[in-house]
C-alpha cells in the first residue's frame, strides 16, 4: 500500500509548505495515517481531546475469549483497517493506536432500499447493512469525515463537539430511508459482552438510552441522548438476546414496531423516514458518562443549532489553535503531513470524561462531580508516560495537570487504593505492566508544572507501589527483584518498577520528603538484581537467586520480558545509564551492542514474537513499534558516540514514519509514537521522564516556533540542514554554545532560540 | 395448620386485650399471619412503609420462565413458607402479599463449621448452609425477628431502620464462623435474572456493591453498604457466571481470596470471622436506589451506632404510633390480633424509596430528587386502590398525597406518558388491567387531600387513559368496549376502565374541567357495552358487536375476565350500581343472584381457574382472595335487603381471617385485603373511591377509636355488639339518626362519634 497517494498530498505539492505563518495547520493532518495494518488509528472526527471520537467501522467481529491470540479482531483495534471494502457504520467511541481495545459504542448507519438489521459481510455487503465504499469518495480531516455509501447512495458526513458527534446523510430520493442504531456491534465485542441496553423514544425525533458493557473495561455503562433533524415515521427494534430476556408482562405488548421502551442485551433499532433527492437528514449523538439526563444537557449545550458547517469549523478551529502551539518548516512536505498528523495522534488523548456539568462516572461506579479541573479518561500508562506526558508538560501543560488531577481521583475512588496503571471508562483494565503513573506525577513535579496537592500526590504514589497483590510488588519488595517464577515478565517488571520507584525519589526529594527518598532510591537500584554480568543481559532469576539456564535473549515470550526481548530491554535502565553501562561491560562494548540492535537481522521466529508489529516496524533487532525501546537509540549520547544517536533517530523517522495510510510500523499507542515523532523531530528527548533533562538528538524539521502556555517562544533553528546533514556540529542556546548533550526544561520553558549546526559528517 | 396456637395468642388470653388507652400495640401484630400458604406476607423486620424489609427466605427456587404457572416457586412470592423446615437465609427485600414476585436482594447467612457457598437443599441442609430451625425458638414481631439456626447453633435477629437493615448473630465459640452474603440468591429467580453484580471490600469491616437484575422490574439496581462490628479476619468470593465473564487482566489476579474488587453475575462472598461462646457479631446494612455512596449515607445518617436494642426500640415506636391511630376493642383477643396485624400489612407499603437526601432512580433510569415530597414505590394498584389509598386518606392523608406525588413524578419520567400500573423499584411491571391510578389521584381530588398540582394531576390521568398501545385503550375508545379478540380479558378491561374513567370525570368536575368531565362520563357508561341483557351478564363481544356464544359463567380463563368470572365481575360497576341492577334484570333478580354467589358449590374444575386462593378461600363462588369481589357484599345495600350486606361482610371478616400463619385466604396483596378487614371491622367501604361515600356493613368491634391527623377523633361505638348481633338496627352520627345507608368522607373526618346499635335479627 505504499504507492498509495493521498489526496492531501497532491494538494500539498501545490502550497507554500514550508511559510511559517500559515495558521491553517488542519490541512497538514491526514487522519489516514496509521489507519492500515498495526498503525491501528481511526480516521473519523473528533475534537482535541474530545469524548467523543466519530469514526467508521470497516468490520465488527467478535472475538473468541480463549486466550489465543486472536489475529482478525486484534486488526479492528480502532475499528477501521484502510483495505477493507466497505463500511458497517459509524460509531461514536474509539481507542487511538492502542493494542487492544474495547469500545465502539452506538453503531448508525444510514440505509436505503428493503430494511435490513444485519450488518452483512465483507464478501456479501448486499445482505446486511453495510455498504461498499471507495477511498476515491472518502475524505479524512481533522473534525471532518466524509465517505459515499455506494450501496445506499448516500453520502455521509461526521464532525463533533467535545461531546456530541453530528452526523449528516445526504440521501437520494427514497420511500425506504432508514437509519438503523445497532446497539449490539462494538469494537472487541465479546458474545456476551453487551451486559445491558435500554432505549427510550422520548418523542419523535429524540431517543435516548445506555449500553452497559464488561469488556476491557469489566463495568462500563455510556449514556446517549440521539436527535434527528426530521421526524421519523416510524420506528422500530429487534433484540437478538441469549439466553432470550424475560419478558414479564412487557410481553404484552409488540415491542419490535413503535414501541417506545425497549431493554435487553442485543438491540438494534431502525427509524424509516421518506427523502426527497439530496435531503440531508442530520443527528446529534450526545454522550454522557453519568445519564441519559446528561447526554441531553451535553447536546443542547453543545450543539444548540442544526448546523453542520459550523460545528465542523468550530472543532477545525481548535485543532488549529492545538496544532499552531507548533509551527514547524520541514524539508518536505511528506515530513510536514507526519510532523501535523503526529501533533493530531498526540492530542486525542486521554479524553475529556465529564458532562458539561462537570459530572462523571468514577472508579466506585459512584458520579462525582470534577472540581477545579477536567476529568480524563483512557490513560495507556505503559505507553504515554515515556514521550507523551513529558510533552504535554511542554505543550499542554494545564491538561497535563487536569490529568494528575483526574488519575488522583481515580486513586481516591480506587478500592485498591492505587494510581491507574491503564484506565477507561471508570475501570482500571490493569493492561500491562509496572505503576507508571509515578512517572508522569513525578514529571510533571519535578518540571515545576504541579498545580495540585503535591503531597497528597506523592502519598498515592508511595501507596501505589506498595500494593502487594498487584502485578509482584510484595516479592519485589521482599526480594529486590520479581522472582522468574511468579510472572513471565519477570524481568521487564523489575526495571520498570526500579525506574518508577527512582521517580517517586526525585519527586520525594524536590518536597524534601526525605524518607520517601531514602527508601525509594534504594529500590531504585533493583535494577541491578536482574543484571546478569555474566552475559551483560538482563535475565530471569527465580526466588532462590538463581538465573535461569535455558535463555534466549532474542526471544521474548516467557523469557522474563514483555514487547521486548532481552536484547532491548537490557537498555531499560533510563534513570541511570552510567551504572547500566558500566554493568554491560563500559562503553565500548555497550556501543557495539546498541550497533547490533540496529544491525542484526532478527530470524524470522523471533520476529514472530514481536506484539503488533510489521517487518517495516522493526529496523535490526530494533523495534520501534514497541515502547521499551523508545529511548534506546539516545543512549549513545552516554558514549563518546553521540553521532550514532542523531544518525539513528534521523533513520528511525524516515523508516517509521510514511504519510501513508500503513505509515506506522506498530501501534499508535494512544499518541506515544507520535509523540517521540515529534520529540525526535524537534531534536529532543525525554529519556527519563522524572529528570528536567532532554537528551539531544538530531532535529528533522528546519524550523519549528513553539508557542508555551506561559507566553513565552522557544524557536528550534537549524542551520546547513538536509536529509545528509543529520549529524549536529554545533548547539547554541539564545547564541551561546551549548556544551553538554542535553537541554533542560527550564531552558526549554524560558523561551529563546536553540539552533542546531547541522552536518553531513559526525562531529567527534 | 389451623390447629396452631400462636404464643402471642396465648398471651393475649391473659392480658387486657379489651382496654382501650393501651398504647403498646406492637403486641398485637402477629407477622407470621399469611405466611402459610396464599397469604404471601412476610414474617421479617420493617418499619412502617420502610425501604427495608428484612426477612428469612425458606427457599429459593429457580423459577423457569417458559409460560408455565410455577407453583412451586410462586409460593414464595415473599421467601417464606410457614411449613418449611429450613431457613436459606436473610435478605433485605420483599413485598407484602403478592402475586408475582421479584426482590430478595442481599441474602446473608451466617454459618459455622466448614464454609459452604451453595445453599443446599431441604432435604439436605447439611449440603449447604441453610440451616434447619423450629417455630419454637421463632419470634416474629414488628420490626424485630429472631431464629435460632440449628444446623449453625446461631441465634439471628433482625431489625432494622427505614433504610438499614441491622443484623445481630449470637455465635457459638467457634474457629470457622463465617458470614456468607449471596447475590445469587433472589425471589423469583430465574436462571438468567441477575444482570451484573458488583463488590467492593472497601476495608476489613466495609463492603459496598450493588445488584442489578431483570425480572418483573425489567431494569433494576439496587445499591448497598454493608458493615460489620467486628473486622473479619478473611474473606472470598466466587463468580458462578455461565457463560463465564470475560476477565481480561484481572486474569492476573485470584480474585477468590481477599481481593476487594469484583463483579460478575453470580457472585457469593463469604468472610471468616473466629468468634467466642456468645459473641454478637453485628451486620449494617443499607440500601440505596442510587449509589453505593448513597447508602452508606444512609446508614451513617440513620443508625451511626451499634446498638441494636435502640434501633428495634425506634421502629416500633413507629409502629406504635400508626397502629395508635385507631384503638379498638374487640369481641375476642383473636379479632384484636386481625385488626393489628391488618393494620400492620396495610402500612408495609408503598414502600420508602428515596435515599436520605432525597435522591432516588427514576423510571428513565437518571437519577432525581424528590422536591418537596416522600418518594415511595411498590403500587400494586389493580389491587390498593379499591380500600388502601382510601384508607390512607383518612389514616395517612399526608403519606397518600406523597404517594400521589410519587405517582406524578413516575407520568414525569414515563416515556408511555402514563401513570403507573404496577410499579417498583424505577420500574413499571404492567401487571393486571385498568388504568387505576386514576381512582388513587380521583378520590384525593374529590375528598379534599390534594395538596399536589391537581390540574397536572388531571393531565396526567387524561394521558394515561389516551395511551393506546396500553391494554385495550385504542380500541376501547373506537369501540366503547374491548372486543374480545384483542384480548383474553376483554370484559374486565371495559369494565374497569369505565369505573376510572368515571373516576376522572368526577375530578374534572370538581376542579370545573367540565370538557373532560364530558368525555369520561360519556366513557364511563361504555360498562353497558359488555352487558349482554339476554342473560344478565357482561359477556365477551367482538369487534363486530356480537356477543360470544360459548360461555361459561363460572370460567374465567380465556372468558373475558382475569381473577374472576362473569358470575362475579358483572357486578363491576362500582359507579352506577343502580342503572347495573336494572340492567340485571332489577332489584330482586339482583338479590338472587347476589344470594347464589355466596351460597352456591364452585365445581372444581372452575375453581381450578382462580387464581392464588385456597378452597377456605372462596365462599360459594365468592372469591374474597381476588380483589374484584371486594365490593360485591356491600351491593346490597342498593337493594331492600341492606342486612344481608351485614350478615355477609361478618361472615366474610371470620371465613378469611384467621389470627393463623394460614388464616389469609388469598394473596394480601400489599395491604389490599388488609385494607378491607380494617374497613368493613369499622362498618364502612369506599365502594367506589372517587365518590365520597362508604357503605355501611356491620363493625365487627366494639368499639374503635380514630385519632385524624387533622387533630379531631372519630369513635366508631356500638351498642348490644355480639358476634350473633351482626344486624344494624339503627345508626347515629353524633347523636343523630342516619338516615342513609353511607356515611360521607366529611362525616368520617369531621370527627365525632358514629354510633351502631346492632340486634341479631336484620332491622328489615
């Protein structure tokens, strides 16, 4: 899919690109990217951060919960993969990038012709719902989707408000309109998935309703409140329920034809309107996480009006003022598209979780009401703690805190007494490993951008990493390390929590609350338990001490790690690359080992133990669709090599990042790869999140003018700049050199100009 | 088991029971009357019209919901059968007295020995952890219940608050002493009822959670908060969900042993506890319609200690109180015992439904706060509004005018735009026919206990009674009758709708809406309709007009009619019995028919077809446990032989009141039944609620007196009373002679002294 040419771009090649003031930055994002193959991004429309994401559905399949990896549905992450044929509908609830996945709540299509409420298959659209569909009709904008149906002769348009999605359908001249709300197709959907459904036909144009479902999220109920433009004329319901729902004495009635309540387990309804050629029947879809009562006042306070064009520009506008936080000139357009689009993945979460009112569902299942700050929701912890909240203390420093404010609610409110590890909808999912919640607060305090009660922050941070039954904190703490036997992630648990417990140190220290230091820092250096210096691995060492005998260090599965073999996650000590270099044999012997990661080729069967990723995805042993390694190719700035780092990172987003719908090599990940995307092309990063520091790198860009919170500009110049030149000569900082290999917050936050000398020669 | 001697008869045989300035009248309630057999009350702990209802289960049966009449299962409407051998446990909510069930929500057990999570059986106990127990180690009194549980050597108790119940075990010494708490467990279960439950151990003594079903409430959550005195020392659960829930990550965890979060659908708890000889351990537990938070406000607001003497001591202090509102004397201990323990039924329900700030579920499912009013729910009104919302309007005006509000905000949040039919719990049931909170809001109106928004009250009815896909409405009001292929019913239905449309007409009239008052007086004659003047009786007629021709009289199935045949629901025209006389054919054929329900042999094979009534429950073809004869005794007083109402109505109180775990002939149906005894025990009857007028019978007491809470006291007196003199001779209101065979709502609420000289021959 890689001839594939995108509109955009052609249009692209025909404006000025590279102009610094252009403000219309919505142009540069192609909502496209990602959307084929691992990249598992969503096309459809929503605002920055927004609650609700409005997005088509290429299939909806169910998976089998039978703890095999199941290949078909791990595709529909975000339920839309570029190569399929036709559409099943759109929906108004999508993850971003993540690997696994939940969601896709309140599935509508619009259909023409004999009413079906099936959606059909891929081979047989005929016999269902859903409609074939070209890339040649479709058009994917910030806030803006648009598709033709050609199996109904519709054409489809979606934007939203942060938390009402607007549909508009353009219709042909039909006695046999229908659109059709199937409340039984989700994302991930499970055969018994949906735990409830309740729909109410207030009056003829407004419906409203819930869909409880134990998924990902095991308690998750999403309130709606639905409105069309024009009466229907009639409507009506089928549920599909097994075990079929007792009836009672509703049984008196015909439920399936005009009948305004209907609850059960597997609902779809249908409403039939008579259209005139071309007759735009439109919708507003509110979403509430607390009542239908506040999807109805989310709607009418959102979108008071019936038009679709304002609410379009509205959300376009916003991604405007988002995106322009950065202006960048880039050497091509392609990079210009990638560098926008990455800005676009970044800012789609976590999402706004809050009525208007300020009223959400929290983790006791109980609604509460946010004060002072905005609640969020979808932290993919793992992942956003490493690139993503260190650039939002950057570039969204205010959302950054709201959502340490809304992660301390959610361990006010969490029995287990802990910090979310990966959250959404009022559920912990518990995905994945270590309490890296640290790691964001820690940051964000350490960075100074900490408006909220610091203290009480760093108790829940102390409380988290003591929660003995989670992942094997209680032998951790007993033993130094997590014994082989206790997890096959034995390994990757131990660096993670020894690095999330020097974050919780740092943060310690800057209260002055000294205990937690000590005790912290102490933990700190477990990392060394699981350092093998035999073979300068890390290695899986059951309880007794011992290491394990039989050990692969290009494999992954069961050998102690996760997303990682042991080749990468060896690197994974960030908070002190010195001692870990030291332990891998000093210097020279570490740079050979970093060359190799990039070098070797990985044999096919270890290949096939990477999660979620393409043969693209992965360059050597390196594997950039997978997090662990997001800091690896900076390390060589601990080295007397730091060249290979500005060589590695400018080859790693040339191969990783294509402004083509399969341009991702892995997932997403709910904005992380986009965020070291824009780290990367800025020059920068932020190896340990915890630290005030950013290990320099090799700026892509020519020019980017970063407009922060505080007023003030901080301007990434380069000179002598060109795919060649990747290799920096020369830092200055507001003209003078910089003489070390890191930028530090303070610098970046005070504004100024960091210019880049650029070369096509490593300066040694 | 009429030969059971209830020891607070025995005791009653030795005290005062005839004095009148006793003001314990807790004493003589005896809860245990209609707990065997079709009584269907429950003998457990509750407060005045309290949310909880606390109460042992003797079993909990599956019910199969496949069509088919379950008997087994339908016997335990309220968990408790008088003959069963073994109590399953207690959980914290019933109805009173009726014909379908639901509830049971919360059962807790305590156990000693080897944990058991399953219930066992009746057979086999000692599988499980129910326990055998006797009737002689059995107290049941107002709000207070105590058992002892053989198996376990534990003395239960239980009282509660309106929104607490509170449990008290005397344990034995014992290293195994469990509480297990089963949110499997229900009334009415069916396989499938439990949707989702929820639990979180919050800390060592605190546990909150809810359960949400779909039975006769298609949508139904209740919350909890539940607190120990005394922590446990370890607790588990098990999740029994077929098919298995979906676990994701929590895979991670083994949730069955001291895990604090889980949820599932067939989830049971158990926590250890090790106790010494004699230690109470003490068990809060609230309940909320809202949220878990809401309960545990509850709690802490009505009961913030451990005393369980002072909680029991409160509520029957309430008991004492609404009993007090009227102290009789009586012939024999026994009719002292009825009355009180009528008294008791009718103020179990509507039941409290709102938490301490007022907050409650509505019927759309959002959440609201009851402005200005107490919320309640549980209206069985097919049954409650022929005798017990009259009789709240002269003993609970203020709590009748809540109910009423109640009503209005359940039409409010109604998508049917109606008032409710059966409903409980956020929830309208759709049980039986008519639209009878009409008759409820009408006789308000008309007696004067309208402090609501009447007018509004009026639209309500009018909606409801224009609700045409409700029963038979639409055609109904096309036809002037229900025809019979609409519906097996179709009689019952013209009927009763006739009598509220009646009702309607007659609030219209007194608030001057006389367009309304046109229209359903013009409605209200549609009774003739069905009348079939060949014979005498209403008889099925189809859409054409024509009068079915084969027709039984004494059948009810498939007749036209439900819970009762043409025999007896031809005297259904509570609001114009003298133009249904002539149509019977006059006065004197009106007797003998009248004569012949009461004296004539029910062929068994029609006494097969009524419903929940025991053979000691039908007098000739009398069916007191059905609510639609509940007038019929008193209709002749519209003949020349108002005695023979007297005689009857006598016989009736002593036929189907028996001071007896089984001496209720039919379902209490939430007070209904009660309702009559007390009414017609005080020789009067609101025939027709709408109108302000009661019939007079013959008072069954002594004497009886009624303190209004208008501050003014009516004395019920009689003269020459003798359970032989059941004729009235003469009847006088303050010294003056009646001179009609009703007294008037004003005369009954002005006070006063209504005085009935009474002889053993009828005064022709």
């Amino acid at each position: 899919m890689k001839n594939i040419i995108i509109p955009v771009l052609l249009f692209l090649a025909f404006t000025s690109f590279a102009q610094t003031k252009d403000t219309d930055l919505v142009k540069y994002v192609n909502p496209l990217i990602g959307t084929h193959k691992m990249g598992h991004t969503y096309p459809g429309a929503t605002v920055p951060f927004g609650m609700v994401q409005l997005s088509p559905e290429t299939d909806t399949l169910l998976y089998e919960h039978n703890g095999k990896y199941n290949g078909p549905v791990y595709k529909y992450c975000a339920g839309y993969q570029y190569d399929d044929p036709t559409i099943v509908g759109f929906s108004h609830t999508h993850f971003s990038g993540t690997g696994h996945s939940d969601l896709g709540d309140f599935l509508i299509m619009p259909t023409t012709g004999k009413l079906q409420l099936n959606s059909g298959t891929e081979d047989h659209p005929e016999k269902g719902y859903r409609s074939a569909f070209s890339h040649e009709n479709e058009v994917a904008e910030p806030n803006y989707y648009r598709v033709k149906l050609d199996d109904h002769n519709i054409i489809a348009e979606l934007t939203t408000s942060s938390r009402v999605g607007f549909h508009q359908y353009t219709f042909p001249q039909s006695e046999q309109a229908h659109i059709i709300l199937d409340l039984t197709s989700g994302i991930y959907n499970y055969a018994d998935k949906n735990v409830w459904t309740f729909v109410r036909v207030e009056n003829d144009t407004l419906i409203t309703g819930y869909r409880q479902t134990s998924g990902w999220a095991r308690t998750r109920t999403v309130y709606f409140a639905m409105s069309f433009s024009k009466p229907f004329v009639q409507y009506g319901s089928q549920d599909n329920s097994k075990p079929q729902v007792y009836r009672g004495f509703w049984g008196k009635f015909d439920q399936r034809k005009n009948f305004p309540e209907v609850a059960g387990r597997q609902l779809k309804f249908y409403f039939d309107f008579k259209t005139s050629e071309n007759e735009k029947i439109k919708i507003k879809f509110a979403l509430s996480p607390v009542s239908t009562e506040g999807a109805l006042q989310n709607m009418l306070s959102e979108i008071p009006h019936w038009d679709f064009e304002e609410v379009k520009t509205n959300g376009q506008q916003l991604w405007n003022k988002e995106l322009g936080k950065v202006v960048v000139n880039t050497l091509t357009p392609g990079d210009k598209v990638n560098f926008y689009t990455a800005m676009y993945h970044a800012f789609l979460g976590p999402t706004l979780y809050m009525d208007v009112n300020g009223e959400y569902r929290g983790l006791d299942q109980n609604n509460h009401k946010a004060n002072g700050f905005t609640n969020y929701t979808t932290f993919s912890l793992w992942d956003t703690y490493r690139a993503l909240h260190p650039l939002f203390n950057i570039l969204q420093p205010k959302r950054n805190q709201d959502m340490i404010q809304s992660m301390i609610a959610h361990y006010d409110q969490s029995v287990h007494h802990m910090l979310p590890v990966w959250s959404h909808y009022a559920n912990e999912n518990w995905c994945m490993i270590g309490y890296h919640s640290v790691s964001v607060i820690a940051d964000a305090i350490i960075k100074g951008n900490a408006n909220f009660d610091v203290n009480k922050a760093l108790d829940a941070c102390v409380a988290t990493a003591n929660q003995k039954y989670y992942g094997a904190i209680d032998e951790y703490i007993q033993l130094g390390y997590v014994p082989d036997e206790k997890s096959g992630s034995s390994v990757s648990m131990t660096l993670e929590y020894a690095y999330d417990d020097w974050c919780i140190a740092q943060a310690a220290k800057k209260l002055n609350r000294m205990d937690v230091y000590d005790t912290f820092m102490k933990r700190s250096q477990n990392w060394k338990n699981v350092f093998d210096a035999n073979t300068g691995y890390t290695r899986p060492r059951d309880g007794k001490g011992v290491f394990r005998k039989e050990f692969d260090v290009l494999s992954t599965h069961g050998q102690g790690f996760i997303e990682g073999n042991a080749w990468n996650y060896s690197l994974y000590v960030p908070h002190d690359a010195e001692s870990m270099i030291k332990m891998m044999g000093g210097t020279k012997r570490f740079v050979t080992h970093l060359d190799s990661l990039f070098t070797m080729y990985l044999p096919d069967k270890f290949f096939a133990e990477t999660e979620d990723i393409t043969r693209e995805g992965i360059i050597g042993n390196y594997v950039h669709g997978n997090e662990p390694a997001h800091h690896v190719a900076y390390l060589y700035n601990w080295t007397n090599e730091p060249w290979k780092t500005q060589e590695r990172v400018r080859m790693i987003l040339k191969k990783q990042y294509q402004p083509t719908p399969d341009g991702l090599g892995g997932n997403d990940d709910c904005g992380q790869m986009s965020a070291w995307y824009i780290f990367t092309s800025l020059g920068f990063y932020p190896v340990a999140p915890g630290s005030n520091e950013y290990a320099l790198g090799s700026p892509a860009i020519q020019k980017a003018t970063i407009a922060l919170e505080n007023g003030k500009t901080l301007i990434i110049d380069t000179k002598n700049q060109s795919d060649k030149n990747v290799y920096v000569q020369k830092v200055e900082v507001n003209g003078q050199p910089l003489k070390r290999l890191h930028l530090t917050h303070e610098e970046i936050m005070n504004g100024g100009t960091v210019t880049f000398y650029m070369g096509s020669r490593p300066k040694k």
